[in-house]
C-alpha cells in the first residue's frame, strides 16, 4: 500500500478533529467558569437594564406617585439615550474597558514599586529597623508615635 491510500479520503479530517475538539474544550469550560462575559457593550446594556431594573424596584411610600412616575420616566429617557450610543459605537466600549485595564496595570505597577522602597528600608536582620533601630514589635504596634509611615513627601514616578 503506497501513503496516497493510506491517507483518509476527507482531507479536512485534521481541521474537523480540531474544530471537535475546540468544541468540546469551549464546552467544557463553559460548565466549569459559565459562560464567557460579552463585549464591553453588551455589559453597558445589561448593567444599565440592571441599574434600572432596581431603581424601577424601589417602591417608597415617601415618594409617591408623582415621584414614582417621574423616576419611571428618568429610566425611560436614560435607556433611550444609551441604547444609539451603545449601537453605533460598539467597538468604542471594548477600547475604553482596555485603556482601564492599562491604566490599573500602571497604577498597580506604581503602588506595587512605591510599597517595595517602603518596606526595603524597615527589613533587617534580627528583627530592627536599619534606620531607626526600632524592632518589629514596636513598629507594629499601633500607639507607637514613631510609626509615621514614610518620612516627607515622596514623588512617585508614573512613567
């Protein structure tokens, strides 16, 4: 037998064997997780149906009907304005959710190097504070006027 009759006679067998399997994977972690969140868009939609869902909720004697009706007619307006918006500039809402994503990155990046030259400096060997000479015990201690936290005003670099 040569390979050409080896072979199967689909010559997508592989891409339909991938295409299962990532179905069965995508299926998988779908009853694990649940499902995956939509676009930055569908979010906007279900939170502003959530937001108006709860306000719409709230039936407070103190208000009354007037109030009840003009918060009714508030969601209206709201939902109304939203709704063009989220439509014709859906890919705008997946941009501004990744800008947010950078900047947490960049100011946790920030904290998390800032947090780092504190602590450097009350590390020592045997428990003391190479700068002050002050243990750990009295540098956790709440009632200690010596813990200020860092000495003067310290810039920190966002670039």
């Amino acid at each position: 037998m040569s390979e050409a009759t080896d072979r199967p006679a689909d010559g997508d067998a592989w891409a339909d064997a991938c295409a299962e399997d990532l179905a069965a994977e995508k299926a998988r972690r779908r009853a694990e997780y649940g499902p995956p969140p939509g676009s930055a868009a569908e979010e906007l939609r279900k939170l502003v149906d959530a937001v108006a869902d709860k306000v719409a909720s709230f039936q407070s004697p103190l208000l009354g009907m007037a109030a009840q009706g003009a918060v009714q007619q508030v969601i209206r307006q709201a939902k109304t304005a939203v709704e063009p918006v989220i439509e014709r500039n859906p890919d705008l809402f997946d941009h501004l959710a990744a800008a947010g994503n950078e900047l947490m990155a960049a100011y946790r990046s920030a904290v998390e190097g800032q947090e780092s030259r504190w602590t450097r400096s009350t590390e020592g060997a045997g428990g003391a504070d190479r700068a002050t000479g002050t243990s750990k015990k009295a540098a956790e201690d709440p009632s200690d006027p010596r813990d200020e936290g860092p000495s003067g005003s310290e810039h920190i670099d966002l670039d």
